[in-house]
C-alpha cells in the first residue's frame, strides 16, 4: 500500500512539470516585443524633440547676437541709403551704416534657400552710394542659417530711414528741413525649410532701432 502511495505521488509531481506551449511562447515574445517597440519609440521621440528644441534655441540666440551687432553700428553712426533709387518704407536686404569713427559698414541678409546668412562688410568707402555685391565679394558672415533646416523668411531684412534724408525721401520723417534721427527695423523672421518642420513653425526676432546721430554736428 506504502509503495503504491509513493508511486502515485511521483507520477502526480512528474505530470505537474509542465513546460510552456509553442503558442504561449509565440504570445510571450509577441507581447514582448510590443513592449520593446513602444519603449524604444518613446526614446527616439524624445531625443529627436530635444535635439529640435535645441537646435532651434541655437538659431534664435544667434538670430540675436546678429541683432544686437546691427543694432549696435545703428546707435552709434548714421543710416544711409544702403543703394541708389532707395525708397522709404520698402522691405530691403541691404542695410549702410556710417560709422561714428570713420567709414562705413554693410549689412546683408540674404534669403536663398538652403544658405541663408546675415552678412557684414566693413571698410567700405565714404563716398560709395551702394552697398558691395555679394556675388562680387565677401562679406563676413555673423549668422549662417546653412545646414539648419531653416531659412530666413520674405518678410525678413530692414526697413530704414536715413539721417540724411534727400527730397525723396522726406516722408519719411516730414520736412527735410525738419532733420531727424534716422531709424531701422531689423526683421530676422526664420522659418522651417518644407520638409523638415521643426516644433516651432516660425521663430521672430525683430526690433526697431534709431541712431543717436541727428544728422548734424551741433544742435
């Protein structure tokens, strides 16, 4: 009776080990991997949106830095025509600054997809009515937006008034007779190239700076 106790015992604890079925294991290692997706795609999303974010923090301090050194030479020297036949109030890429010390300096920004910058050329001479071609030479560039995935939009570059103003251009500050400071509105609006869309559609950096020169020696 004792021996055919034990036996019935052993061949319950043998029929209680029982491993798992093919198909369990399939459910095991499907659900699993689920998991592993899910996880790794949270990673991903999360380190592409930091590198996002930081990029486009990297563009808009730069954007500043730009501004600022524009902003800069416009205190402390006169606004000029930045070329012949300029006309008051229109969207330009080309900013002439007469600098306080001597000389004059040109700013740029350039629009092209792809290679966008803010350029600045110094030394350029007293009597030159036009700023340098940027085809013909080279500017200095203080803010390249290559390489980004972002350019500068259509409503960015200057709209500026002279300190020394001609006929033409009184309506800008009234009278020519009138004489006042001469003024710039610096716009750096960048935008996402197509395709390559970043967190923030359109970053805006603009400000509205006047020269502390009022055009004459003594007042």
């Amino acid at each position: 009776m004792h021996l055919e106790l034990i036996q019935n015992l052993k061949f319950k604890i043998k029929n209680s080990r029982k491993g798992f079925t093919l198909i369990e294991l399939m459910v095991a290692i499907f659900i699993f991997s689920l998991i592993t997706v899910a996880i790794v795609s949270v990673f991903v999303s999360t380190v592409t949106s930091y590198g996002k974010a930081k990029a486009i923090k990297t563009v808009k301090e730069n954007a500043e830095f730009a501004m600022a050194s524009i902003a800069k030479d416009v205190r402390m020297g006169k606004i000029v025509n930045p070329s012949a036949g300029y006309s008051v109030g229109s969207l330009k890429q080309y900013l002439m600054i007469s600098r306080n010390r001597g000389g004059k300096v040109c700013y740029y920004l350039d629009r092209t997809a792809g290679s966008s910058y803010v350029g600045v050329i110094a030394g350029v001479a007293n009597d030159a009515i036009a700023c340098p071609n940027p085809l013909s030479s080279t500017y200095d560039k203080i803010m390249d937006l290559s390489g980004t995935g972002m350019n500068f939009g259509s409503t960015a570059g200057f709209y500026s008034c002279p300190t020394d103003m001609s006929t033409a251009e009184s309506p800008c500050l009234g009278p020519v007779a009138e004489k006042g400071r001469g003024w710039v509105e610096i716009n750096l609006n960048i935008v996402s190239v197509a395709g390559k869309e970043m967190e923030a559609d359109q970053i805006n950096v603009q400000t509205i700076v006047s020269s502390r020169d009022y055009g004459w020696e003594e007042i």
